[in-house]
C-alpha cells in the first residue's frame, strides 16, 4: 500500500464493514463439522452461515487478491493481509474454507495459466462457493510416484475418453467437479505423457465409492472412470503438459496447507495447561504443569509456533513477488506438519487421561491428534518434501 494513512483507513473501513456485516453466529469459535465448504451438495448449518457467504462473497473477499472480473475482491497481498488480520481480532470464521481444493489450490492454478474462457467459467461460482472441487492425483499405484499415473485419456478428436482409477480422493462425493491427471502420452517418457483435466463429476460413467474409516467418517473416496467423456476445452495448460501443471498446483496445495493455519491465532497451549491447572481437582492434568520436562516443551513449542508464523508469512510475501519456489513450499510443509503433530501430543499430554477418549465431553484433543498423523502424508509426505530439498537445495544425486 502507498503510505501509512492509506494503511490505516483500509484498516478502519475494513473492521468498520466486518463489524457491521459479520453475523455475531459467524464470530463463535468454529467446529470442524461447521466449515464452509461450498458447492451443490453443501447444506448451510444456519442462515448466518448462509447470509455471511453472500456478503463475503458479494464483496469478493472469499478470495481477496483475485481480479474482481473473477468473482475476487481486487485486493493487494498487503491488504489481503489487513484482511485477514482484522477478521482474526473480530474472531470472524472463514466464509469459505481457504485451504480447500477450490479456493487454495486449483483457483490459484487457473489464474496462472488458464486461458479467458477457463478463468471466467471456472473462477467466479468457486469465489461464491457455489462447486466443489476434489483432487484425482493419486491411484493405486501412483502416490509419491506421482508421475506413474495409468489413468488413461484416449484422443477422439475434440474430447478425451478417460478409463481408470483414482484412489484417497478426499469428499469426491460432496464434490462437483474434479481436476484429475490422467496419461495422455502412453509411449513417451512418463513425466511428459500426462495432461490435466477438468472432469464434470455428473458425467456419465463416474462411480465414486466411499472409503469408511475406522472413526467412521468417509473424508476419502474411491473415484472409478469408465468412458469418461472430456472436452478438450477442459484441458488445463497444454496437452502432455500436465507435470508442470501438477507442480504448480502441489506448490499451491504446500503453501495452503501450511499458510492457512495461524498458530498464533489460535489458544496458546500454555494457556490452556493453566486453565485446567485452575480448574480444581479431580482432573488428571492439575498436575501437569509441575512437570518441568513439559513446562520447558510447551516453552519450545510456543517459540517455534511464532517462528513458523513469520516464516509463513515471509512465503507469503515471497509468494506475491513471484519469488516462491517449490522448495520454500516443501520447508513450510515439513515444519507445518511437525509443528500441528507436537502441538496436538502436548494437548494431550496436558489432558491427560480426561482427553484421551475418542468421544471426550471436554475436548476433541484426540481426534485432532490422529488427525495431524495425516499431516506428514497428505499433499506429498514429509520424506518427498525432504528429496525435493536434497535436490534442489543441496543439489545432492539421485540414489
Ligand atoms: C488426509 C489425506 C488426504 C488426501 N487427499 C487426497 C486427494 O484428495 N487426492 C489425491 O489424489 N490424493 C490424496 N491423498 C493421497 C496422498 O497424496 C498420498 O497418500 C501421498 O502422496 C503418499 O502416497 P501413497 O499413500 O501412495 O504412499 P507411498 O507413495 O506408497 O509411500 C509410502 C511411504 O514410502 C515413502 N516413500 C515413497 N517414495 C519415497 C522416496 N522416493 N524416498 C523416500 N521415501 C519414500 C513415503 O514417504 C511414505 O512414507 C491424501 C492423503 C491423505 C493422508
């Protein structure tokens, strides 16, 4: 932004419209079933949740920095910022969730590299929240090996039939649509053979199975694709281009995952000990923070959370500059996911034996500790990021 009173009266206009237009429903602490997750099958938990949508939306700040042609608020990086800090001080919840496949990883994708017609079909109904998007990288046998996808998209002039199978695609039946990557090149090298698509989940021969879990949710799926008609229209980028597509949208994915988690946002775990410390007795944690093993942990890991703000936030900047690479992406995910998988074993330590229930009254410190397992294995597990790093940093060979 130009001067420091410019600064000032975006910030002052800003709070001044979150104050008025924020439903006081939508300033609560947010449950997990309670995120915004948009699109055809999404049912709204409350008419606040519904009219805060709108309103965001309406004003383009479900996606701040994107141009305002494509349903996006027009906003600097510096003001996005602004943004985000004051609806942090009025505790205001997302509109939409910000790491999802729709607004975090494919939107971004397109307004990189997606032609006119791409951006103004696909930009402005996920902005509104309006379709769901679902991932279709991984297969069977195609996971860390990424490029080894077998999914195959056969010519017919001015569409592709695609057959194949998709494994681990996360709500693909919530979702609307699905960017997939499927090998359009069967006889040349196998990075150089695959294109990215975009797939009308409604199209005929789409069947998606629901994976249970062992909590008894269904956050994955099964997607099978049996002559799947796709327009070439739908390509994304160019044909047999779809490595340097997938790379693009992985560094969006690694920047989300790890940028749209404020650490120092949230309830510091040192103060949380404290409050059940003064909660009385009868609880297992009073004694918790005479351990001064945990005392100095917690310590640590505070520290670090504030590190990892400023390091995620300079990503940020480095990002808007242009200046981002797919390391700095892979050092955010491996501290991101070290960082939630200590935070998440502290609170439970803290808990004692209180939280360590799968359905505990008092806190769902337990799920959330399972849940951060996944954090070292979704969008590239932490041993690729760390190859990516040893190649591109250190410049080290291959084994
Ligand atoms: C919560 C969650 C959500 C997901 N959502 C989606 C989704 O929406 N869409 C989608 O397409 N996929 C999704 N995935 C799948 C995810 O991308 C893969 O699980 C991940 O890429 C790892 O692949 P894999 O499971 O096949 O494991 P593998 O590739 O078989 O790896 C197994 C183990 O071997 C290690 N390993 C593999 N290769 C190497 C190597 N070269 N060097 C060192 N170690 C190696 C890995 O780090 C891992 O520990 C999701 C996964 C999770 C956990």
């Amino acid at each position: 932004m130009k001067d420091d009173a410019s600064v000032r009266d975006f910030r002052a206009e800003t709070r001044a419209w979150l104050e008025q237009n924020c439903p006081p429903e939508m300033r609560l602490p947010i449950v997990e079933e309670e995120r915004c997750w948009g699109g055809r099958k999404w049912t709204f938990h409350s008419d606040a949740q519904r009219l805060w949508l709108e309103r965001m939306a309406d004003r383009g700040w479900t996606a701040p920095t994107w141009p305002r042609e494509y349903g996006g608020g027009g906003l600097s990086h510096a003001e996005a910022k602004i943004l985000r800090e004051e609806m942090d001080a009025l505790n205001c919840r997302p509109p939409l969730e910000r790491v999802s496949q729709a607004l975090g990883l494919l939107g971004p994708t397109i307004l990189a590299i997606g032609t006119d017609a791409q951006k103004a079909r696909f930009l402005p109904p996920i902005a509104r929240g309006e379709t769901r998007w679902c991932q279709g990288y991984s297969e069977p046998n195609a996971g860390s090996d990424l490029a080894s996808v077998r999914t195959r998209a056969r010519d017919e002039g001015d569409h592709f039939v695609i057959n194949g199978q998709k494994i681990w695609t996360s709500h693909a039946h919530l979702s609307d649509w699905m960017f997939a990557l499927v090998r359009t090149g069967p006889d040349t090298p196998k990075h150089a053979g695959i294109t990215f698509v975009l797939l009308d989940m409604d199209s005929p021969g789409v069947d998606v199975r629901p994976i249970e879990l062992i909590s008894g949710k269904s956050a994955f799926c099964e997607t099978f694709l049996t002559d799947v008609k796709v327009p070439k229209e739908n390509v994304l980028g160019e044909v047999n281009d779809g490595w340097n597509v997938s790379k693009i949208l992985l560094s969006n994915e690694r920047n989300s995952i790890s940028t749209a988690r404020n650490f120092m946002a949230e309830r510091s775990i040192g103060l949380t000990a404290l409050d059940r410390q003064r909660e009385g007795p009868g609880h297992e944690s009073d004694a918790s923070l005479l351990d001064t093993s945990l005392r100095e942990r917690i310590a640590a890991y505070e520290a670090s959370a504030w590190a990892f703000s400023a390091l995620s936030e300079r990503a940020g900047d480095l990002a808007a500059a242009g200046e981002s690479t797919a390391a700095h992406a892979s050092v955010l995910k491996i501290h991101y996911a070290r960082l939630n998988q200590l935070r998440t074993s502290l609170m439970l330590e803290i808990g004692g034996s209180d939280y360590f229930e799968w359905d505990a009254p008092v806190s769902d410190a337990a799920r959330l500790w399972l849940r951060a397992k996944a954090n070292s294995i979704e969008g590239g597990s932490t041993e690729i990021q760390l190859n990516i790093l040893s190649k591109r940093v250190l410049g080290l060979p291959n084994l």
